[in-house]
C-alpha cells in the first residue's frame, strides 16, 4: 500500500492549522498505520500530541517497542496477529507509553486494510481514554439532562427554526417534536408578542449576551380558554472555533406562579377597592348622591356598566311586602358607563320609574335576597335581563357576555339592587366578583337606607317646621318685608328657629326672631308653642321687655331648652322703632349707605329665670332698611364672629336693593351647603 507520510518538522516550522471546528478534533483522534512486520508506516500529527513522538520518531520504527511496555508485548501481539489473520477489529482501552516515560490509557479503534497491492496493514485510530471518557459522560449528561429536564429546552438555527426539542417542551406547548422541527420559532409560539420575541433572539445571536428570564403570557393549542405564562431564557450556540451554530431556548412553565400573582393582585385590588368604598360612598345622607357614588366606585373596577335601582316602595319608606313572584316597581338612581356604549340606552335614566315583570333577573334578585349571576350571558338570557326586546337588542348589540346582580340589604330588608354588565372586560363574572358587589352593595344599602329614613325624618321636621312659620303679607303699613327660613343639612338640625310679622293695633307691626337651642322635632314643636304665646302677647300690646318677660317665663316651663330672641314694634305714626333682646344676635341696620349693628343692651336668654329685659327705642326713617336673622346666617366653625358680622355688613352696601333680592343676596354670601344649623331671616325697609 502506497501511504503517504505526513511529517510534522519542528515546532518553529509547523504551519498554522484552522481552529477545531469539530468533535474529533476536540478529541484529537489519532491515526497509526503499522504494517505486517510491525513498523509504523503512518503518523498522524495527532498521534504526535497523543504519544509523544513526532513523525521521524515513529515512522519506520517497530511500534511495540515504541509504544508498548514489555509486560503488555505478549497480549498487544497476539491483537494485532488476530485483526491482520482475521480482519476482525477490535476495539478497547489499553495502556501505552509515552515519550516522556509515562503510562497512559488510550482508547483503540483497530482494523484491517488492504491496499490494491495486496498488501496488509493495520490501522488503529486513537484518543486519550479518559478525555473520551469526560466527553461521553458530558453528553450522556446533557442527553439525560435535555430528555428529563422538567424545562422545556430547544436547539434553533440560526434561522430560528427548531432543530431538537425536548418531551418537556412538547408538554407544554402541546405540540409534537417531529411537528416542530424545521419550522420557524413564531408558528409554534402562543404569545402575541411573538416579534418581541423573535427580536430577543437575534441580539442574542448577534452580541452572544444571553437574555434571562423573559417572562411572556399566551394561550396555547392545548388550553386555549385560559393565559398561561412561561419564564424564557435564550442563548446563543457556538462551536469550539467560534461559529454560530444557533440558538438554545429553555422555556418554564410559570402558569401557578402567574396565577397566583395575578390572584393576589386582585385581591389587593379589591381589598383596595372596598377601602375606597368606605370613604366614598355614603359620605352624606342623600339618597341620589350615595347611589351615584355607589355606580362611580363600580365601573370599571367591577363592570362596564353599572346601574343602582331602589324599589320605589322602599324609597317612600312604605312597608315593604313579601317577596312573591309578581312584578316590581323601581326607580332608577343611578346609572355609569366605563367607556360609551349602547348599554347606557338599554338602562333606565336615573329617576325613572320602570316596572319589571317577576320573571326578571333583577325582579328574581329582590324577590329571593340572593344575587343572581350569569356568567356567560346568551340569547335566551337577554330577555331577562332587559325591560323590553329594544333594550334586549341594544344588550347584544353592546356585547354584553356577563351579568350579575346583587340585592341591596339594609337591617334585613331587600331595598333595592346593584346591576352588573360587562361588555370590554373579556373575563365573566365569577365567585370573587359575587363577593366584591354583595360587599360593596352592603356598605351602600346601609348609607342609602340610613339617607331614605333621613330624607323622610327630615322632611316630617320640614313640614312641621314650614307648617308653624307665618305665612303673612310682604306689605304691612310703612313696612315692606320681606323673610327666608332655611333649613340645616342634618335631620336633627332641623327645627329650632323662627320668624314671625305681626300686625298690632294702630297700625304698628311686631317683629320677631327666635332661635331654640335644640334640635329636630322637639325644637320645632318648643317653636311652635314659643310662637303660639309671642302671638298671644302680642296681642295685649304689650311693650317688647314685657313680651320677653313673659315669654322667659313660659320657657322656664319647657325643660332643657333656651332661647335667644328679638322682638321689635314699628309705629309708622311715630316712626320710632322699639326693640328688646334676649341673648340674641345683634340686628343690622342700614341707613343711607352706612350699615351698622345695633349696640342693644346686653340680656340673658329665655329660659333663664328671674332676668329682666331691657328696651332700645330708635328712629327708623324712610328707606332704612333692618335686618334680623338667627345665628346659622353668620356663625361657622372656622372663622371668628366679629369677622362673620362684618362681611354680613359688607352685603348691606346698597340699602335700596329689592328685599327679596337682598335675602337671596346674604343666604347665598353667607352660608354653605354643609352648614349644621338652619337660619331664620328677617328683613322690613321703611316706607
């Protein structure tokens, strides 16, 4: 056999070979070739890395002496007699010596071969044992690591397209290996962020900087209905010279921790929601306003579309009766929208009343006190849950898909309901929602019911109130007046002040102003009867200290009350105007363009006992203006009350303003909505 040598020379004259681009030449496999008298005929460089000897060493040298201790020269001939005899190879570990004297274990490859000559030769290719070794246990180790990974892992090109799967990664992307291989990353990733994904690849196949972590949601081929969400990590491949040989992706399944994130995020979210709940809704007691609160804290959090309606038996305080299977009356409160939609057309506008059949859903739901869900709303749903088939079609053509209604309870009593649809939001109502609206639909039932009965205590306090307040004539002679009674926002603020213009012999008019320190119904019913007697002595034509006198006396009679009060007698024939005050707030009077309090002189309240009241006597011309008032025009908390006099004052610049003009003018400078007290005022102009 001709066989071409292949001579190494020395160090300083070996040429530069490439860079190991394979797994032999990481092995650095060795070929010796030794004919039938044993000398070596072929000397790969390799084998001189192998063994030791460069080829002019080894070539033409016998390689049992070379290679081979004596103690092994029997078994290592009686191998090479049997490949060359039988042409079997034979292949194994054995022990061969180094150049430098050492002993290494090398793994053996060996075979016969023929040339066209005729001529025997065997060929053994070799590798250092224990390198072979470490690299066959490397990839028996990735082999078991890849198949029994719990991590799903793939091998891309660097085209992206699959290579290797591992059975972790069909597991979750339920995809086979064999349907993955050759086809391009983005037609078996769920994720619609999959250019996201695609462009993470290819820096890192650029910078070979791995990226990891990269958390991603989609909805796989194998569980289409729900997100699911995967932690990957992408690496770039390459071999031992540097080429790019493609990508790995690992890819962990994190769908429980997603989950669970998502879980606790929500109940954070509704934990932070019924917070807000309790500091916004019910903040005052009205009816309209607690329900408008109600449907604002609802949408979007809870649903697109969010509707409150009380039963209008319930709203008039009426007893409600037994829940049975006819229709209800309600009356729509308030109605919100998280985004514009048809829906708002298909629901009641607030204030509206709107009869609903008992085989309604929201009829159902006040009836039985137990909220009433629909997850997945349908064609046959629509039509209970709409007052009539337009609003049935303006449902559908929304989008409506979930429904849920919740009964508002106060004290046990079925009041009203929280109405729930979803039309964006792509996920159903489920268990936790029924639990978020039942808990907020229980804070606002109990604000509403608190605000019902108080518009209802409030209101009897109201026409209690108007009821015993003068209804007299603006004209009395030498007198315009004119009088504003406004109440306090609170139902037991109610009640406590009064006014009154009597007509007195020989033409003269008494003006009165009271205030009882109490509140509600009783003060309302103690002004009434304090009126009633203001009447009655007035009458006699008493003086106005003699009035108080006797009025301090009849006080003294009412237990736990006291009362400040002004009364006043203009005799137009005179034109003198006398005034007594019983710890009441000074008068204003305004003559020309000089507003000014009264300096009366100072007396106790009614109710007091053994006081004696004093009179002021003063001349009120023609165009002078005098105004009494209780003291909710000008008391605040916040401000003290020389301030609050003077701005009172500050509004009494133009004594010819109409008086009805001028009593809008204070009421509207002076008080606020929020004020705790209710206000008497009283204003006459000389004529």
């Amino acid at each position: 056999m001709a066989v071409e040598s292949f001579e190494t020379g020395h160090d300083d004259e070996r040429p530069e070979l490439p860079r190991p681009t394979g797994l032999l030449d990481v092995l650095s496999v060795a070929a010796v070739a030794i004919d039938t008298r044993g000398r070596v005929v072929f000397w790969t460089p390799q084998a001189e890395d192998l063994f030791g000897y460069t080829a002019q060493e080894a070539l033409g040298e016998n390689a049992t002496r070379l290679l081979v201790r004596p103690e092994h020269l029997q078994a290592v001939t009686s191998l090479f007699t049997e490949v060359l005899e039988t042409g079997r190879g034979w292949a194994g570990a054995f022990p061969v010596r180094h150049k430098d004297g050492s002993t290494r274990l090398t793994e053996f490859r060996a075979m016969r071969l023929l040339d066209d000559l005729g001529d025997v030769y065997a060929l053994a290719i070799a590798a250092d044992h224990t390198l072979l070794q470490r690299v066959e246990t490397d990839l028996a180790l990735c082999e078991q690591l890849v198949n029994q990974s719990p991590i799903g892992l793939a091998l891309l090109d660097p085209d992206l397209r699959y290579l290797l799967v591992n059975p972790a990664l069909e597991r979750i992307d339920g995809i086979p290996a064999e349907d993955h291989i050759g086809r391009r990353l983005r037609e078996t990733l769920p994720f619609p962020d999959v250019d996201t994904v695609e462009s993470a690849l290819r820096q890192v196949l650029t910078t070979g900087t791995p990226l990891i972590d990269q958390y991603h949601v989609g909805r796989p081929p194998v569980d289409p209905e729900h997100d699911h969400a995967w932690s990957l990590s992408f690496y770039r491949l390459a071999d031992p010279g540097g080429r790019i040989l493609g990508a790995a992706v690992s890819v962990v399944d994190v769908t429980e921790r997603h989950r669970a994130a998502a879980e606790a995020d929500r109940a954070r979210r509704r934990l932070a929601l019924i917070a807000e709940a309790s500091t916004r809704v019910g903040t005052t007691l009205d009816v309209q306003q607690t329900a408008d609160e109600l449907a604002e804290i609802a949408a979007p959090a809870l649903a697109d579309v969010v509707a409150v309606d009380v039963l209008d038996s319930a709203l008039a305080c009426r007893r409600i009766r037994k829940p049975d299977n006819g229709p209800e009356l309600f009356r729509a409160l308030a109605l919100k929208a998280a985004h514009p939609t048809v829906a708002e057309r298909a629901a009641d506008p607030p204030g509206d009343l709107a009869t609903y059949d008992g085989d309604r859903l929201v009829t159902l739901c006040v009836h039985t006190g137990r909220p009433v869900l629909v997850r997945h709303v349908g064609a046959r749903d629509l039509p209970r849950i709409a007052r009539d088939a337009e609003a049935g079609a303006l449902l559908a053509r929304a989008g409506v898909h979930s429904y849920l209604a919740v009964p508002l309870i106060a004290h046990g009593e079925v009041i009203g309901a929280l109405d729930l649809k979803r039309t964006r939001n792509p996920a159903p109502f489920d268990d936790d929602d029924v639990v978020l609206a039942g808990e907020l639909a229980g804070r606002a039932a109990v604000a509403i019911d608190n605000a019902r009965w108080f518009q209802s205590v409030r209101n009897t306090a109201l026409t209690l109130q108007r009821s015993l307040l003068p209804d007299h004539s603006t004209h009395h002679t030498g007198l315009e007046v004119a009088s504003r009674y406004q109440p306090a926002q609170a139902t037991s603020e109610v009640g406590g002040d009064w006014y009154d213009v009597i007509s007195l012999a020989g033409d003269k008019t008494a003006l009165v102003v009271g205030d009882v320190m109490g509140n509600g119904i009783d003060a309302a019913a103690t002004m009434g009867r304090l009126r009633t007697a203001t009447c009655a002595y007035a009458e006699l034509d008493l003086a106005p200290a003699e009035v108080l006198q006797h009025l301090d006396k009849v006080t003294c009679d009412l237990e736990h009350y006291i009362v400040t009060c002004l009364y006043a007698v203009y005799d137009p024939g005179t034109r003198r105007c006398t005034i007594a005050n019983a710890g009441h707030m000074p008068p204003a009077l305004v003559r020309g363009d000089s507003p000014a309090l009264l300096d009366l002189p100072a007396a106790a309240p009614l109710g007091v006992g053994g006081i004696a009241f004093e009179a002021t006597s003063f001349e009120l011309l023609p165009g002078d203006l005098l105004v009494l008032y209780t003291d909710g025009l000008v008391e605040t908390r916040q401000h003290p009350i020389d301030d609050r006099l003077g701005v009172l004052l500050s509004f009494l610049d133009k004594p010819r303003r109409p008086l009805e003009e001028t009593c809008d003018l204070l009421l509207h400078g002076l008080r606020h909505p929020d004020d705790h007290d209710d206000v008497a005022l009283l204003v006459a102009r000389a004529l």
